[in-house]
C-alpha cells in the first residue's frame, strides 16, 4: 500500500469510526513526549508511565500534551506499559462520554464539555400571571388611543368598502380608453 492510501485510511478511521474502551483498554491523558514515538501517559489512577505509539500511526497522527488515547496494555516492556489503540478526537470523546464510559478524573475538552442551559426567566424579573398582563396590556392601549374595539371594526369596514373599485374605473386599462367590458 502507498503512503498516501495508507495516510487516506488512517485518517478515515481516526475520523469517522468510533471505539469504547473494552476491558484491558484504557483511557490516558498525553503528558509530555519523550522520543522515539514515545510519550508520557496518565492513567485515571494518576499513574504516570510510557507508551509507544503503533506503527501504523507514525509520521500521520501528531500527539500534543493534553491529548486522550485509548491504550493496550502490555506485558513485556518495564517501562513501556501500554501501545496507544487509538488517538481520540473530540468526535471519539464525545461518543464515549455520551455512552457514559468516560473517566471522570479527566476534564472534557471545551468543544465536547456540555453547556449549561440557559434560562432567560431567571433573568426576568417577577411578574403578574400571563393573563392578567396581556389584559392590562390591552385596556392601557385602548386608553391611550381613546376608541374601543367597536369603533375600529366599524372604521376598518369603511375603508374596505371605500377601497373597492367599480369595472369603470379598472386601474389596469389604459388612461383615455372606455371600459367595454
């Protein structure tokens, strides 16, 4: 396989597939690189330790501090004691904080962390019940005007009467032609 289809698989599959952590994974926050594909991991217990991170990942995934992987444990290496499974996105992260599985030691990552709801009545200040206040609200500006209902139904009912046009005087016929219609 070339490098950039190797390269172009890779990138789908840190992307698009998510992973949960399966019993001996784990998941650790990066805490400092130290060469050679090495890196310096914290588990959820505050154990600091090395893990490699696997051939297929080299030269196409960059790990900064602060970063989440999902890790394997293994049972040769003294210091190396886990091989990195899976560099975990924000996408990754929220899927599995979703599913309820992520360690609660570790902080989300702001893009992924929930927001609070906001409530604007909180804000607002007390109030009357909603009825009596879209009542007041109605009698206030009826006050203000001077007239009542009655007296703009009867004044809109003219207008539209006044508004209506006779066949004579169509608007859409040319000025100076009579009307044969």
């Amino acid at each position: 396989m070339s490098i950039v289809t190797k390269r172009k698989f890779v990138e789908h599959e840190i992307l698009n597939d998510f992973v949960l952590p399966k019993p001996p994974m784990f998941i650790a926050r990066i805490t400092a690189p130290r060469g050679n594909n090495l890196h310096e991991a914290e588990s959820e217990s505050g154990e600091r330790f090395l893990v490699s991170m696997t051939t297929k990942y080299r030269k196409h995934i960059w790990i900064k501090r602060g970063m989440y992987v999902l890790c394997e444990p293994i049972a040769e290496g003294k210091k190396v004691k886990a091989e990195i499974y899976r560099v975990l996105l924000d996408g990754n992260i929220k899927y599995i904080y979703d599913e309820g599985l992520w360690p609660s030691v570790f902080p989300l990552p702001p893009k992924v962390a929930p927001k609070p709801e906001y409530n604007i009545a909180e804000d607002l200040p007390p109030s009357t019940t909603e009825s009596s206040s879209s009542e007041s609200r109605n009698s206030s500006s009826e006050e203000q005007s001077g007239e009542t209902d009655e007296e703009n139904d009867g004044e809109e009912g003219k207008e539209e009467e006044e508004s209506a046009s006779t066949p004579e005087e169509d608007p859409s016929s040319m000025p100076g032609q009579k009307n044969i219609f």
